[in-house]
C-alpha cells in the first residue's frame, strides 16, 4: 500500500508465495519424525486456545508499544527519553500485574479469571485509545495506558503456564515456546497491518493539506512531510498540524480495529476449560 499498489502484481505474488510456503511448511511439519511444533498438540483444545489467544493478545500490545511511543512524539512533541518515560504507566502496570497474577496463581490454584480479566481490560485499554486526539489529558492518557498495561500483564505469561500445564511432560518445553512465539507472530502481524492502516490515513489526508497550502501533492512532497518527529515539527504550522492531525486519525482507527481483536482473545480466553494445575 505504500511502496506497490495493494493489487500490484509484486503484491498479489509475495501473498501467493506466502500461502505456498506455509502450506508447504504444513505438509514438512505433518511428516517429519520430530517436528518443531507437533501437529498433534493443536488438537488438545486448551493448547489450541492458549495459543490462538497469544496471537490475538500479541496484536493488540505490540501495536500498542510501537505506536504509542511514535504519537508521543510526533503529535504530542515529546523526545524520545521523554517519550519512553510517558510509557511508564503502561509498562509498570504491566510488571506489577505480571507479579501480582503469579501470586496469586501460586496461592490459589486457579488461573482462569487472569486471562479472561486481563483481555476484558485489553477491550477496554483500546476502546480509551480509539478516541485518542492531540489533546487528549495526560491523565487520560496514563489511564489508558494502565489499563492496557494491566490487561497485558495479566494475560501474557499465564499463556504461557496453560500452554505448558495442558500438555504431557515431555511436551512442556514445546508448549512454552509455541505459546511465547505465537504471541509475537501476532506481534509481527499486528505491527504490519497497523502501520498500513496509518500510512493509508496519512496518504488520504495529507494531499488536501498540500493543496490548501498551494504546495504540489506528488509522492516527493509526501514523503517530505513524513519524516524524523524533529522534521515534522519544523514544517510550517499548518503542515506540521495536519500531519499530526492525521498520524491522530490513524492511530484512532488502529485502536478501535484493536477492539474486536481483544474480544476475540477475550471469548476464546472465557473459552478455556481450567484444570487444576500440575494434574497432568
């Protein structure tokens, strides 16, 4: 969408060559002797589901860690020290709940709430983000970020331990891995998708702002307007605010496709059948 047309034929080839590899990848996993990921263990249903949710949580934090970090300093003027120490809310909240829940699993036996709590809050995290603007309040802001931090740490490493506590002993090390790197495949893919989102709003908006300014709109000028966070803050005021206006707009349509990627980790987290843990 950015470099080649969506329906480009370099487009359209490296999805068809994305589709042969992967089913190509299927057919080696199913008929190796000792696969990396056992096609055996998808059919374990709390396994599947374990895993199925790490994407989707993948999705939404990843997004979530990349972007915010840009909004912080392309709308709202921040360094980059000064940007990281405004995640602050997300990640501590993160850390402390990631604690918290372990004691708590420790001490009670039960794990089920954790997650299904925690993609509640992934719901709600985004559903604050999706009406993000550039003058959004720093408390709003923060309380956004801890909710969605809270959720995330919640969730995430208690994947982990269903993964590895549904699956026989000598398959614990595989569950554990597959749990913690689908989680980033769904990062990966999060990552991908969001900054086209972006780029698309930004691509839409931003030639009516070069027009109005009697400035060319050719993809030269484009790309001149989206630069370092230092470069857009030099442009002429009323480029530097459409920029950011618009950076606003695509980060808001992130947040709310966000959404029902969190209900999905969310009904498959409520999905869940928990065990006592250590029975198998």
């Amino acid at each position: 969408g950015v470099a080649w047309p969506w329906a480009s034929a370099g487009t359209l080839g490296l999805g068809a060559g994305v589709a042969l590899l992967a089913a190509a990848a299927v057919v080696r996993v199913r008929r190796a002797a000792d696969p990396v990921l056992p096609p055996r263990l998808l059919r374990v249903r709390t396994f599947a589901l374990a895993c199925a949710t790490s994407v989707l949580l993948g999705t939404v934090m990843f997004g979530a860690v990349i972007y915010l970090p840009q909004y912080l300093q392309v709308v709202r003027g921040h360094g980059p020290t000064a940007a990281g120490l405004l995640m602050l809310p997300l990640v501590g909240a993160m850390i402390v709940t990631t604690a918290l829940t372990g004691r708590a699993i420790v001490r009670t036996g039960r794990w089920k709430v954790f997650p299904a709590t925690g993609c509640a809050l992934l719901v709600a995290g985004s559903a604050l983000f999706a009406g993000l603007d550039p003058a959004t309040p720093p408390l709003l802001l923060a309380t956004a970020m801890a909710v969605l931090g809270s959720g995330t740490g919640m969730t995430q490493q208690v994947l982990v331990l269903i993964a590895q506590d549904s699956v026989d002993a000598q398959d614990v090390g595989v569950a554990g891995s597959a749990a913690t790197s689908t989680r980033m495949l769904g990062g990966a893919l999060g990552v991908a998708a969001f900054g086209a989102l972006i780029a698309a709003r930004l691509r839409t908006d931003l030639p009516a702002a070069l027009a109005s300014a009697n400035l060319p709109a050719d993809a030269g000028a484009l790309r001149r307007l989206l630069g370092t966070p230092a470069e857009i803050a030099a442009l002429p005021a009323p480029l530097a605010d459409a920029v950011r206006t618009s950076y606003t707009a695509g980060l808001r349509t992130v947040f709310l496709a966000c959404v029902p990627i969190a209900a999905l980790a969310l009904l498959a987290a409520l999905l869940t059948r928990e065990s006592a843990l250590g029975t198998r």
